[in-house]
C-alpha cells in the first residue's frame, strides 16, 4: 500500500520583508520634540522675573508697571524696627532711588552700603518687596590660630 511518491519539493526562496515607511516614526518624534518644547518655553514669558537697577526701572518703567520684578542696588537709610519686623530702606544705584518696603526677619548682613537684590511690584513710588536677598562678601578667611577660632565663635554668639 504505497502511495503516490511525491518529487522532492525545491526548498523556498528567502521571504521578502515588507519595508515599512519611517514617516509615522519621524511624525512621532516630530510631534514629541513640540510637546515637549511647547511644555518647557511656552508659559517662560509669563514666569520670568526681571533683573533691573533702579535707573533701568525709570527708563523701562512703562513695560516693567505691575509685573513682578526684582531690583538690585545698595542700601541707603535703614529702618528696621525687630519689633514688628518692618523694614523700610532705600536701594539705589547712584543715578536713581526707590523707597522699599518689607515685612520678615534681616539677616545680620543687612546694613548701609551693602549690596541687595529684592524681588516683589511696585505699588505707587514705593517697592513692597516679598524677598530679600544680601550680598555678601565672597572672601572666606580660616582662622590660623586657636585665639582667632575662639574670637570668631564669641562674635557669632
């Protein structure tokens, strides 16, 4: 009981791939790159926070009128009462000068001539600051000697 005997069959060429079209891929990236440039720049206006001098202020006052901006310059006429923690001071440049306002605790660096970035709007001629920021010096001395160790401990009590 033999069947039909079936020639040997000729073994199968390699299969074609089909060759998928990049357009979809390269679309994708496209629109994820946007995304993610729309997310990150698009609402940067509406967050930034000018860095002004007092005289910049006066000459770009129109523009800067009601954002909230920060003012760099130095101190000039301190009054801090510790009390209720008021501080009103001025800052100025040497060209111009604004009158500030601000309510929070000072940092012992705080003083007359000492440079000063304060962040907040303009209500009226007078700035009410919400943050304050004080430079301070960017030179670090170590005490060399045990005398000047216990100096700088009993100044800082």
């Amino acid at each position: 009981m033999s069947g039909p005997v079936t020639p040997p069959s000729a073994p199968l060429g390699q299969a074609r791939r089909r060759r998928r079209s990049p357009w979809p891929t390269v679309l994708g990236v496209a629109a994820l790159v946007g995304l993610t440039g729309f997310i990150a720049f698009g609402n940067l206006n509406r967050s930034l926070e000018y860095f002004v001098t007092p005289t910049e202020y006066r000459q770009q006052q129109a523009q800067l009128q009601g954002r909230a901006i920060r003012i760099g310059g130095l101190v000039r006429d301190v009054q801090y009462d510790p009390q209720s923690l008021n501080l009103r001071f001025t800052v100025s440049d040497g060209g111009a000068s604004f009158p500030v306002q601000y309510q929070g605790a000072v940092s012992d660096l705080f003083k007359e001539n000492q440079g000063v970035v304060v962040r907040g709007e303009f209500q009226g001629e007078t700035f009410h600051a919400s943050d304050l920021v004080v430079k301070h010096s960017e030179e670090y001395n170590v005490p060399k000697t045990q005398a000047e160790l216990k100096d700088l401990l009993n100044t800082t009590e």
